[in-house]
C-alpha cells in the first residue's frame, strides 16, 4: 500500500510539474519579429535588413501595413517613363507631359500586391490593419481626410491613425493582433518621426504593447528605428538619441533589396540605383535601433 502510495504521489508531482512548466512556456514570447510599418514598403526601410535576418534564423515574420494605401501613385511613374533619381517625368511610354493620380481604391490595391510580394521574398506573413491614409486622389483632384468631400466619398477602412491613437477600440484592434502572435521583437518608425503619419503608427502600436502588457499578454521587446529628431545634429550630440540595439545586416541586404524592389509603384522596381541614390542614409550595413519597451526583464 505505501508503495502505491508514493507512486501515485510521485504520478500526481510529475503531472503538476508537466502543467506547471507548460504553463510557464505559453507565458512566453513566440519566436517571432512583428515590423509595424506605415505604409506598404516602409518595412524595407526601417528594419528590412533585420527582418531578413531574423527569419533566416528561424523567426516566424509578420510583414504588417498599418495604412490602407489609398494615395502615393500615379500612371505615368514606371519604368522608363519616370526618372526616379530626379523625381521627373520623362513621358518616353506615354508621350504625355502631363502627371496622372491613380484613383484611391487603385493605389490601394496596386501597392497592397506589391507587399503581398514583398512578404513573400522574405518568407513572412503579411497583415493589413486598414487604418485611413490622410488624403485620397480622384482623377487629379487631392481630397483631404476630414473635408466634406472625403466624407461624401466614404473611402473604406478603420479611423486616421492620429485619430486611432485617441480610442480604444482601435488600440485593442493592434492588441489582438500582439495577442495573436505574441512577437519577441516588434519594431516600429520612430516616435515622433520624420512623418506624422509614421511617427503616430509607431505611437499606436505603443500603446497597444503598453497595454498587452498590463494584461499579461506574452511579448518581448518594442524597438523604435532611429530617424528624424534623434538623429539630428542636437539628439546626436546630447547622446538623447543613441542606439542600444545593433544588428548587423551585410549578409541579408540582398533580401532586403529584393523585397524593396517588389514596390514598382514607389522605387521604379530598382532601389540599388534609384532609391538608395536618392536617400544615401539607407545604405548601410547596420541597423539600429533604440530599446522602447522590454517586457522580458
């Protein structure tokens, strides 16, 4: 009988401990890297090196626009008949002097495809959150978010990002998609970016990781690009701006580049000689990034 009984004592410990340690592993961060940006191919640009490098070590990548994409292309700008480097138009297809805004609903739909295959070259998962982009173009006519027009149009998805920010029916939104994936690393623009509507994305997955926190959802760490005011010559100087994280990407540039020309409608399709020209801060062997938020300590 006392054998019986301490092995069924010994049977109902290992079980405990079982549920125990499982209990402690869903606690955890998944191996997973979040990027969080604003548009379709700002991923590429604010973390597109680690990305690359990450899911090569065996991260799962969730490729996330937080805009729907309704502006920022026009017919004319492709290859051969725009002039990336100058920003001009060379009208070498069309034989046109003229510039041309693609319809909102368009635009969308065009530069989502090229981040579905974007995501692909990096072996993510790609996630539209369908937050409104503050303008919208119909035929040449800009309409600004707010006005009559934009009402009257009813262009789809969820608030203004800036607006987002203020409510928490959209704060929860990006809470369930951390409750989702429950990322190791998410990475945003900079707070209080170059571009409101990057540095307001940022500020909303912020504040979403603020609260998965307090409700003891399992995600790591928030780290925020460095652009804009914390590279400028003050935060430079003042050390305000300074990174603690610094992935080195050279091995993974290749993929970072291949994804980044996925966006024909933004770089031509060849960022190397295009974009890169334009904007020499983005080539660089390193990325880096400053430590927001760290649930893991």
């Amino acid at each position: 009988m006392k054998i019986r009984s301490y092995t069924v004592l010994l049977i109902l410990s290992f079980k405990i401990f079982n549920f125990s340690a499982l209990a402690q592993e869903k606690n955890n961060p998944e191996k997973c890297i979040l990027v969080f940006g604003s548009h379709a191919d700002d991923v590429e640009e604010i973390a597109g090196g680690t990305f690359a490098k990450f899911i090569a070590g065996g991260y799962k990548g969730v490729y996330v626009c937080v805009m729907n994409n309704l502006s920022g292309n026009q017919i004319e700008k492709v290859p051969g008949n725009w002039d990336f480097i100058k920003g001009k138009l060379t009208g070498a297809i069309t034989n046109s002097p003229q510039e041309y805004q693609v319809d909102a609903l368009e635009t969308s739909q065009v530069r989502q495809e090229e981040a579905i295959a974007a995501a692909r070259v990096f072996g993510a998962e790609p996630v539209f959150m369908n937050f409104c982009e503050p303008e919208i173009w119909l035929g040449r006519k800009l309409i600004i978010y707010g006005t009559d027009e934009f009402l009257r149009y009813n262009p789809p998805g969820r608030k203004h990002v800036s607006l987002a920010t203020r409510y928490s029916v959209d704060v929860n939104f990006v809470v369930d998609l951390l409750r989702k994936y429950k990322p190791e690393i998410t990475i945003i623009h900079t707070l209080g970016g170059e571009k409101l509507d990057h540095g307001e994305s940022g500020y909303l997955m912020y504040l979403a990781f603020s609260r998965a926190i307090s409700q003891k959802i399992p995600v790591g760490k928030l780290w925020m690009a460095r652009y804009g005011w914390v590279t400028d010559p003050v935060a430079t100087k003042s050390g305000r701006g300074a990174a603690d994280v610094k992935i080195d990407i050279k091995k993974f540039q290749n993929v970072q580049y291949e994804a980044w020309d996925k966006h024909v409608s933004q770089n031509g399709g060849n960022v190397r000689r295009d974009f890169l020209t334009r904007h020499p801060e983005y080539r660089r062997d390193y990325e880096d990034f400053i430590t927001v938020l760290d649930n893991t300590k």
